[in-house]
C-alpha cells in the first residue's frame, strides 16, 4: 500500500477540475449538446474518487507508522526502493511522478533513520545510487506483511479480475494526464492501437 505524500490544495475543500468539468458538462444538457456519455460519467465517478482516497490512504498510512519515525513519503520511497532496486534520486522521482525536492528531503530523512545509504553510481559518477540498508529492507518488508494481512481480511471478496480492470483504468488515466499535463496530445486512434 505505497502512497505519496500530497499538499493540502483546494481539493481538500472544494470540487477538483475535472467534477466542476464534469458538471458544467451536465448543465449543458443531454449528449449531442455538450453533455457526458455513459463511459464518461463513469470516468468522472472515477476521477473525483482519486484525491479523497489518496488523502485516506495517506492517513492511514500515517497512523500505521506511528511510532517508527517515518512518513508516509519515506514508506512509498522505501517501496519503490524494494520493487525497483538501487536508483537515484531524479529516477526515484521520475518513477514516483514528483519533483526531486521531496524524495530528496525523504532520502535525507531515511539515511538519518539508517533506512537508505547512497552507494557509487558506475553509471553517472555525480549522482549516487539510493539503496535499502538491511534494517531499512527489514522494516518495508514487515509493514508490508501487515498491509497483506490487512488487505487480504477487508478485501478477500474483489476478484482479481476486477483488480486488473481497476489498475488498466488508473494506468490508462495516468498515461493521458500525463500528456495533458505536458501539453501534449496522443490521438485516440494511436493510443488504441498501443492498448492492444
């Protein structure tokens, strides 16, 4: 259950874009007329679910690290860290979608708790390898069991076919966010034929 740490903005207290989208496209009346289809409804549904529930996640998370020193940040840096093996730190936040200011400062904090120790790069000499310390592999690997345990008790009843549906969604999601937020554009008809 790895998470990132997100800043309170204006979705803690207010509608994100995309449900304000979602409704001033309703108020315009039915399909033909500028309203939703079925399939996009359905994305919106899934859209504005998004942020509560990171921010839930996070909680949770949180409070299951009570007591051990770390953030929610350093549990999805220490996961990533478990999946992928040794990366640097512009790779970690590649790969996590956020800017090196923060994995830096959870990298800073993880080596104090002796989780992470930086290692010799053999591919780029100016940027060190972030790597798990026994203790820091240790710790993920027992929070993780626990996070099993626990998800396995409160979700035995989701088939894993529902589960490869949900992560299909959420990668299609990310992969066109991603482009809107680079202000570029993958025409439907490519992104169909990449899908298949």
């Amino acid at each position: 259950m790895s998470v990132n740490e997100g800043d309170a903005t204006e979705h803690d207290t207010g509608e994100s874009s995309a449900g304000a989208h979602s409704s001033a496209a309703h108020d315009a009346g039915g399909e033909g007329s500028g309203g939703c289809t079925p399939t996009e409804d359905l994305l919106y549904g899934v859209i504005r679910r998004l942020w509560p529930l990171h921010r839930t996640v996070v909680r949770a998370v949180e409070r299951e690290l009570t007591g051990t020193g770390m953030t929610a940040g350093e549990h999805a840096l220490l996961d990533a860290l478990r999946s992928e093996g040794p990366r640097t730190v512009p790779q970690l936040a590649r790969s996590m979608g956020l800017d090196r200011q923060p994995v830096q400062r959870w990298v800073n904090h993880a080596a104090e708790l002796g989780l992470v120790v930086t290692a010799p790069n053999p591919a780029h000499r100016r940027s060190s390898l972030i790597q798990l310390t026994t203790e820091g592999a240790a710790a993920i690997r027992g929070i993780q069991e626990f996070e099993a345990t626990e998800l396995r008790r409160r979700l035995a009843d989701l088939p894993a076919e529902d589960v490869r549906t949900t992560l299909h969604v959420l990668d299609r999601l990310g992969e066109e966010f991603r482009h809107l937020a680079n202000g570029s554009h993958v025409p439907p008809e490519n992104a169909d034929i990449n899908d298949k």
